[in-house]
C-alpha cells in the first residue's frame, strides 16, 4: 500500500497532524507518513522525545516536521493548541489522525468529572478537533481510531463513561464504542460538509498500551503479553497502515477501515460497521448526549 501511494504521490507534500506519536502505532504512522513525503505535525506530551525521534527520520526520509505539546485531560492546553496551529498554518492543514489514546489504566475521574479513558479517548479527540476545524482546508479528513473491542460494548445511558465498573477492559471499549456511534451519527447528518470524518481501527498488535508504565500489568506480565501478541497479531507497522487507509479510501456511513481478515490481521479495507444495541436511534442519542458535554468544557 505504502510502495503505491509513494508511486503515485498521493499524499506527497500534504500536511497531517497527528497525536501521540512518541510509540507504538503512532510512531509507526509517523514513519509511513514520512516516507510518503507529507509534512507533519507531532502533537504529543512528550515534545522533547518527539523532536528527537522526528530528527532521526528526517536524516533518512527528508521530510518537514512541526512538534507542539498538548495535554489531551486539559481543554485548556487543546483550545491553546487549536490558537497556535491557526495562526502557524495559515494555509490550512490536510488531515488529523488522532492516533492518541490509553489502554486498561487505573480507574481514574478527571477534573472535569469523567472517567479518564472516556474523556481521553472519546471526549478529547472531538473537542480537539473542533478547534482545529478553523484551520483545516476544503475536502480534510479527520481520522478517528476506534477498536475492534467497541463492536461488544453495550451502551448505557444511566452510566456513560461506566465509571462504576471496575473491568478497565470495559471502561476502554466503552470509550471507543461512544466515540464510534458519535462519528456514524456525524457521518450521517454532514455527508456533503467540507470535512469528513473518517472511522478506523488497528485490529489486535503489541504496542504501548499494553506497556507496564500504563499502569495495569507488571513487568513481567506485561513482557509476556507483547512477546504473545508479537508471535500472534501483526506489527506496530502494519496495524498502522490502517490509519495511513483513512486519509485516501473512500468511507461510507456506517463503515469502518480495518484490517481485512476476521478485523484482526492484513491490509485495510472498508468493512462494514456493526455494534451491539447500537441502532441509529443509539448513535444520534450518543452524538447528541457528547455534543452536549463538549459545548460545555
């Protein structure tokens, strides 16, 4: 896929802003994106780690790269990054692919009275992203990485962000479940707005999040796991082409871009999305119920 958009420099020069790319799947993303000659905005916590790394694929791929520190928990770091990136790139950027997001962490209320992996990986990304509506350009996509644990997660009204559960496994597919219906929902009323959003997901790799340093498996446990899921799933690399898929495959409502056997391994492909319990009645109730939440941050 990478050797074809290269030949025909599909996405040669454009401008994409990614988040979380200091590990894993998003530094892996930031490398195809480097070899496809497109510029790019690193978005991360850890800016001095991202310019180091960015640094080093540049002396091999040669490539413009922009790094801006941001907190994802505080709105008031992402409305001071949406002002900054309005005024630096006043040509408009391409894309976003908001690759960040936390895995089974201790259980945790944010400030703002939500449960972290609900407002980190559900809440953020859209608030984020209204912010940068300003600045992106005609015909922009905007890519949002679901995953393939959304598909059993049942949603609840009474308990949205499930703080109530102690199965952190449940709290984060819930998260990613809200944020699926959110998007569908979206897709559905604004399919001739000049952004589209664009659903993916990775499929099952080893990456940081099931790192030690996120808090719920020790060293030991936490090696075991990745070696396993090394030997069975596919790459960093490779689970991260689906999000490079979501800037150039053509989406529907309704669909998701997943790797293509059993929505675990292989090439992207546009699959068809199915939730349970999630009707459209469920997705325009999720939509409306975030819309409220994010217009009041």
């Amino acid at each position: 896929m990478i050797k074809k958009l290269i030949k025909n420099k599909e996405l040669f020069g454009k401008t994409v802003l990614i988040t979380g790319t200091t590990s894993g799947i998003g530094l892996a993303c930031v490398r195809h994106l480097a070899r496809l000659g497109c510029s790019v905005i690193s978005c991360s916590r850890n800016t001095e780690l991202a310019t180091e790394q960015l640094t080093t694929l540049k002396e091999k791929y040669n490539f413009n790269f922009y790094v801006y520190g941001i907190d994802l928990q505080d709105t008031t770091s992402v409305k001071e990054l949406g002002k900054k990136l309005r005024k630096d790139f006043p040509g408009g950027i391409d894309f976003i692919i908001h690759n960040a997001g936390i895995f089974a962490r201790p259980k945790q209320i944010t400030s703002y009275g939500y449960e972290k992996h609900f407002f980190t990986n559900c809440i953020a990304p859209i608030f984020l992203t209204k912010q940068l509506e300003p600045a992106l350009k005609e015909n922009s996509r905007v890519v949002f990485v679901s995953s393939i644990s959304a598909k059993s997660a049942k949603i609840d009204f009474k308990n949205i962000d499930f703080n109530s559960k102690n199965n952190n496994i449940k709290i984060y597919a819930n998260s990613k479940a809200w944020l699926s219906n959110y998007i569908n929902h979206y897709n559905s009323l604004n399919q001739n707005l000049k952004t589209q959003y664009v659903l993916v997901h990775p499929g099952v790799c080893a990456s940081s999040l099931m790192s030690s340093k996120n808090g719920r498996f020790s060293k030991v446990v936490s090696g075991i796991i990745n070696v396993g899921m090394k030997v069975l799933f596919h790459s960093s690399s490779k689970a991260s082409l689906c999000e490079v898929a979501g800037l150039v495959l053509h989406t529907e409502p309704n669909k998701w871009i997943g790797p293509r056997l059993f929505g675990v391994w292989g090439k992207p492909k546009l699959q068809k999305l199915s939730f349970k319990n999630a009707n459209s009645q469920i997705q325009e109730k999720c939509y409306k119920t975030l819309e409220n939440i994010i217009n009041n941050l």
